[in-house]
C-alpha cells in the first residue's frame, strides 16, 4: 500500500522559484515603465492577464503626527503580474519590489520547460532593470508530501535511511516535528543550501511533510544588467542550472529510492 501522496500525478512539487536579488533598489520610474511595457505588449497580457501594482505605506508616530497630514500620491514600490490555476494558486507570476526580481510557478511539469519559461520571462522584464546588477541568484523550491494511514512506517516509505538531512531521533517520534538546517559550499562563486521540513497537519486536518529547499548563491562578481538580455542570460543560466542540480542532490539523498522513481527523479 502506498501510504505517500504526491501533490501532482508525477512530481510532489507545489511551488518553484526563482529570485533574482539586485545591488540598487528598483524606484516607482521602473516600476511605472515596466507597467507601460506589459500594456503594449498584448501576448504578454495573454500569458499574464493581472497586474497588480504595490502601493508604499508609510505613517508617522510621535509629535508630527499630530500635525495635519500633507497628501500626496502613493508611491509605487512594486508590481506583480499573474496567471491563476482553477484553485486559485498563481500558475506563473512575475514579482518586481524592493531590490528583487522573483519569477515562480505552481504548475510544475518537467525543469526544461519551467526553465524555458521563466527565461522568456526574464527576456521582458529584465531589460526595464538596465543600469542595475545581480548580486544573488536563488532557486527555491517547496515539496509537499501527504501522508494517508500514519499508523503505518510511512516514514521509511518516504525517507531514504541513514540521510543526511533527518537526525535518528526524528525516526521514532509519533507527533509532529520540524527540522531546519543551512550550509554553505564554495565553487566558483558561495552557495548556501537551506533546508526546511515539516510534519504538520494541513488545512484540511491532513497528515502532511513540506520540504522547502532554498539554494542562494552570492556571485563573485556582479552581474550588469543590459539591455541585451542573451548576455545577461548566459551569465545567469550556469548558476540556476548548478542550483537546480544542487537541488536534485538534496532531494536524492533525502528521499526514498521508491519516491525518487515516483516523482521521476533520476540519481547517480
């Protein structure tokens, strides 16, 4: 009996993203272009349909509140552009705020295509960013396992033993847990390598394990955002390429051979 449920038919993936973290803070002027942008562009629209831009709160405490307030227009510091599943979930999104760039998915196929995707994507909105640099590329994903009888050893079922990741205390707990842990490698550039389990019950009072696995690397050197984006292209794409194996490797260690071939994960 298979006591393991995975969140689609052939991966347990409910979220991938990626996050692009910038030198300088993106002002309301860029924000604005890359509004005008997306409303020129109609296939765009298509594959995006809302745009929500992000207002900046601000209020005051202390003596000048008291004082009569000057209004003036909000400022924007943000936009995010959407496309929604049946349920509700942000199918794809692109978010631009503060210094960040965060392009995500919750329709999960297979990496060529995601990637592919997000790569079109970053084709649009990233040239708006001209001037600007990368300083962090991340990847990260969440995994997310139901559990159907917890009176049998699911744990074994969904676990490879003697793993890296779950101390040999974890093995024999009957209630809920939560494990948190971080690293760092270095290759070319610092990587540091988070990963967040737990073992809780969902909205719908369901025996769950969610595996949020975050890879962030800091470059050796900034990467200057043109507007040719093939450059800025070929400059990011080995390292979520590297982050996305360095994601496979976790996974392939943490789970169970029987999982890993449900979710057609392939390791060594």
């Amino acid at each position: 009996m298979k006591n393991i449920i995975l969140q689609n038919s052939n991966n347990a993936i409910e979220k991938v993203a990626f996050i692009f973290v910038l030198s300088a803070q993106i002002n309301d002027i860029v924000i604005k272009n890359v509004i005008t942008n997306y409303q020129n562009t109609p296939d765009m629209i298509a594959k995006l349909p809302r745009c929500q831009p992000q207002n900046m709160i601000s209020f005051q405490i202390g003596p000048m509140a008291e004082q009569q307030p000057h209004i003036q227009s909000p400022m924007m510091n943000g936009v995010i552009f959407d496309t929604l599943l049946p349920d509700g979930r942000q199918k794809w999104f692109v978010n631009l705020s503060n210094n960040f760039l965060t392009i995500g998915c919750s329709a999960y196929t297979r990496w060529p295509e995601i990637w592919a995707t997000a790569k079109e994507y970053i084709d649009f909105f990233m040239p708006v960013l001209e001037g600007n640099s990368i300083q962090e590329i991340g990847i990260e994903y969440i995994d997310e396992f139901g559990i159907s009888d917890i009176s049998q050893d699911w744990k074994k079922e969904l676990f490879r033993e003697g793993n890296d990741f779950i101390p040999n205390h974890i093995w024999s707990k009957d209630d809920f847990w939560h494990l948190h842990q971080g690293y760092f490698l270095n290759h070319e550039h610092k990587i540091l390598n988070n990963i967040n389990m737990n073992y809780f019950l969902d909205e719908k009072m369901s025996p769950k394990v969610v595996i949020q696995t975050h890879h962030k690397t800091t470059c050796s050197d900034l990467i200057p955002i043109t507007n040719n984006t093939s450059d800025v292209i070929s400059a990011i794409e080995p390292i979520i390429e590297q982050n996305h194996l360095l994601n496979k490797e976790v996974m392939c260690n943490l789970l169970s051979s029987e999982i890993c071939k449900r979710i057609n994960l392939e390791c060594k």
